[in-house]
C-alpha cells in the first residue's frame, strides 16, 4: 500500500470512531430514557435499543482504534 492509500484508511478509521463515539452516546441516552416509560414493554425497549446501539458503537471504536493503530506502525517503518 502507498502513502495516499494509508491516509485515506486512517482518515476512515478516525471517522469511524467519531461516529462510534456519537453512537454509543446516544444509545446510553436511550437507555436513560428507560426510567421515563411507563410500562414494562416500554422498559425493556428502550433497554434493548439502547444496548444495541452501545454495542454497535463500541464495535465502531474498536474496529476504528485497531485500524488506526496497525496503519500507523506501517507509514512509520
């Protein structure tokens, strides 16, 4: 891989995590949300989305700060 290819799949990465970052927020405000529900269906709604979306996010930062790691030792050698 060259240099401009690198950038670009460090450059993704960092979106990634940022986006990652947005994802996981927003999932722990809907697992917040879960005590102003009224019913128990409601409840575990909110608790099941709102973990899906911290698990998809978490996922997103992981991958991205992996990526991000392994293409900065390469463009260092």
């Amino acid at each position: 891989m060259n240099e401009v290819e690198i950038g670009a799949k460090i450059k993704n990465a960092q979106i990634n995590n940022a986006l990652g970052v947005f994802i996981i927020t927003f999932g722990i405000i809907v697992i917040f949300a879960m005590v102003y529900t009224e019913t128990f269906v409601q409840q575990m709604t909110d608790l099941v989305a709102g973990m899906v979306l911290v698990i998809i996010g978490g996922g997103m930062i992981w991958k991205s700060r992996r990526t991000i790691k392994k293409f900065k030792k390469t463009n260092e050698k």
